[in-house]
C-alpha cells in the first residue's frame, strides 16, 4: 500500500483529496490528513477506508518527522513559508514531496541532495503557478518543434465570482486569500518586456495601466504582474522581444480600486493608534484633509476628483465605507488589515455563490518568414462552496502529479516545476476529463509595434 501524507486541508484541499479518495482502493492508497484544525478534512473523507485524519502541528517535530517517516509521498499545502521543514525531512527519510508553491531559495539549495537521493520535490504544479506553466509549455515546446521563433508570450490569470453569482457593482468576490488581493503589486515595479523595451510600472501607477481582453466572448482587463522577466529563463525564453503576465478582473475593477492606492488604504507598514473603536467613516477620514466644515463625502471627492453620479463614487457606498457606527474592532491594525476587513463584509462568497477562473496565453511567433499568433484560453467555474474552481484547478494539478511520481510514471529527479513533456502532457490530458480544457485558435498577429519603431 503506499500511503500519501496531505499536510493542510484547507479550501484549496477538497478536489484534491477527493481525487485521491476516488482512486484509493484502485490504487491501492491510504491516506493521512493533518491540519490545526481537522474539521474540514474529516468532513471531506467522512470516515472513507484507508484514511487517518489528524491533529497535525507542522512546528511539532516529533510528530511531523513521525508521519513523513511513514510515507512515500508527502503532498504540502501549508503557507509557502513553512514548506522548507517538510522537505529538509522529506530528503532525510527519502520521501518525494508535491507542493502548488513557488520554489523558493531554501527549497532549490536542496535540489542536489533531492537528485543524489533519487526524489523529485515538484512544485508550482497548482493553478497560477501551475496550470499556467504547463499549457504554455506545452504550446511553447509545438512551436519550437515546428521551428517557429518565438516573438511574444502573454499569460493572464484571475480568480473570479461566476456571472451568476455576480451581484455588486465592483463584479469581484474574494474566491481566494483576501489579504493577497489587498496587497496585490505591493513590493517593487512590475517589470516585463515589450518590443525588445523594458517597461516599468510603479505600484501607483499600476492600476491605470491595463490590458483589455476578450475570453469565450467576455471582456476582461488585467493588470500586470510584479516581475514578468523572470519567466523568461524558466520557459527558455532568454531573447524573447515580449514578455507580460498579468492578473485578469473584470472591467473597470482595477479604475476603482485605484482608489484605495491612491489614498493610501493598501498599507500595510504601520499600526493605526486606537484601531479598534474607529469607525469605517473615521478610517477613511484618516486619509484626508482636515476641515471644519466639509464632509469627509465631500472631501473624498474633491481629493480624488469624483463626480457624484460616477460609478467609482456608487462603488464606494456600496462597501458602507462612510458609515459612523460600523466599528473596526480590529486592535492596532495596519490600514491593509482594516480595508481587508471592511471588503470581507461584501465580497464574502455566499453559501449558493460560484467562483470562476479564467486563464489566457497569447503566443506570437515566426515561421517560414509569416508572422502567427496562438490564443489559448481557459475558463473553469466552481460547483459550490467546497468543490470551487479554485480548488478544483490548484488541487487535481497536485494530486494527478502525486500519483504519477508514486506510479514511477514520472521518473526525472530534482526540485522541480512542472515544465517537461514528461510531466505536462499527462496531466494536461487527464484533466482534460475533469473539465480543465484549454481551446486554442490562431489569431491575427498583433505585437506592439510592428513597424519595430522603439517604444
């Protein structure tokens, strides 16, 4: 029997785990569960054979050295951060090792010890990194093989509500970790490459510089990316003329969350004094000018040059932002903290509501001389609460790739993504029969300056 630790059971867990309880008795697997809080993962396996689901803290190290001791695989969908103890265990013992996580400094300086120990340590093998990876790889790697050249490479992703559980003015619900969202583009410039250009954003630019998109006849915008250049050596796209990712909203998101950047709410470096009694409408008139006798309505609009029949200006009294009783009770919060706080009282998903993902690569290339653009799109909508789009695409990822190392399917070793046909073409195709499906067509070459004048 081979047995499979999960550690963290999290939302992103259920398909997962689902994926591996349907295969179980085929495959003969038995699997352990360990979450702080088992709840969720005893729900999910409701007293399945061939499963234990424990109270499972990652800093006991009695306990987790116990449990990958006893594996052949350890699947971890913890935090990024606390990955590094799993795996310096998982090459002790031995153990192959799956995560949806970027590779991080301390998990690659193991990777010549994963090697010499026959293991393979995969990550990024999630949804965005993950999915992106391999339907673009597998794209990039048909046109080299056709001799193209490449020219331009796009990729955009977003978590989104789906159209029918869309019900506020802002067309966005948190699907996903809101203090991500909140802190979204913080850090640096977002930096990418267009026409042989570097280009540069700052973060208070960022939300009025986007792309427009059209997916299976729905428009989007996208935002970019903070680093966009560092994809370029990891798809082996070192002299790539354009290189952008981005992250897809629906349109006119990005225009009113400006808003929040601009007055400084995204913050997330200092403590606020007396946070806890402020009311919304107290938090907002922290930002602005004082006056003895305008409005803190008033004054937002005239700092910020909104019209009172401007949707931006619906936007905001739709999140009750100026409300004076609505208290934050949130105790020396940061103002990111207490924006995620007043968002979470409209963006939580409902019990009924859907979420959605939507993915697309643009590929533009040179063959034969003639100049080609691929499209390839993905969109995934949730069944519920528990069996999102979310879940779905960043846990069967996981799961197909665990099996397939268990089942020697997938032999090369190392710390890894998931950017070989050795691993891509699989996984690609068997979900492909959970609905995961990208739809690929030619369109007209675009690019950004076709008469190569510098932009």
């Amino acid at each position: 029997m081979k047995n499979i630790l999960i550690i963290g059971a999290g939302k992103s867990s259920s398909s997962l785990i689902k994926y591996l309880l349907d295969k179980a008795e085929e495959e003969n697997l038995f699997l352990t569960i360990g979450d702080l809080d088992i709840k969720n993962a005893s729900e999910l396996v409701n007293n399945y054979k061939n499963t234990a689901v424990l109270e499972f803290d990652v800093f006991n190290d009695q306990q987790r050295k116990a449990e990958i001791k006893k594996s052949n695989l350890v699947i971890s969908m913890l935090p990024a951060r606390f990955h590094i103890e799993v795996a310096k265990d998982c090459v002790f013992y031995k153990k192959h090792m799956v995560t949806a996580s970027y590779i991080s400094k301390e998990m690659q300086s193991l990777n010549a010890d994963v090697i010499k120990n026959n293991l393979i340590f995969m990550n990024e093998i999630g949804l965005d990194p993950g999915l992106d990876h391999m339907s673009a790889m597998k794209v990039i790697d048909s046109i080299r093989e056709q001799n193209g050249n490449m020219l331009l490479f796009e990729s955009f992703c977003g978590g989104l509500v789906a159209p029918e559980s869309d019900t506020n003015l802002w067309n966005y619900k948190f699907t996903w970790n809101p203090r991500n969202v909140v802190l979204a583009g913080q850090g640096g410039a977002a930096m990418f490459i267009q026409e042989s250009t570097y280009k540069y954003i700052p973060y208070h630019r960022l939300f009025r510089r986007t792309e427009f998109l059209k997916i299976e006849d729905e428009r989007y915008e996208a935002y970019a990316n903070r680093d966009s250049l560092k994809y370029r050596s990891v798809y082996g796209l070192d002299n790539i003329p354009t290189m952008y990712r981005g992250t897809i909203r629906r349109i006119g998101f990005s225009r009113a969350w400006n808003i929040f950047v601009q007055l400084g709410m995204t913050d997330d470096s200092y403590q606020i004094e007396d946070s806890e009694n402020m009311s919304y409408r107290d938090f907002v008139n922290l930002f602005l000018a004082y006056s003895p006798s305008d409005s803190v309505e008033l004054k937002l609009r005239s700092y910020l040059k909104i019209d009172q029949d401007d949707i931006m200006w619906e936007k905001l009294l739709e999140l009750d932002l100026f409300n004076p009783n609505k208290k934050i009770k949130l105790k020396n919060a940061t103002p990111a903290q207490i924006l995620q706080k007043i968002l979470e009282d409209s963006w939580t998903l409902k019990s009924e509501d859907k979420d959605m993902i939507v993915m697309q690569h643009l590929f533009g290339f040179e063959k034969n001389g003639e100049k080609k653009q691929l499209e390839s799109s993905l969109v995934v909508k949730g069944e519920n609460q528990t069996y999102t789009a979310m879940a779905k695409t960043v846990g069967l990822p996981v799961a197909i790739a665990a099996l397939k190392i268990l089942k020697g399917e997938i032999k090369t070793p190392g710390v890894q993504l998931p950017l070989s046909k050795e691993v891509y073409d699989p996984i690609l195709k068997e979900l492909e029969t959970y609905g995961i499906a990208f739809k690929e067509k030619e369109v007209p070459y675009l690019g950004y300056n076709p008469n190569h004048v510098r932009g």
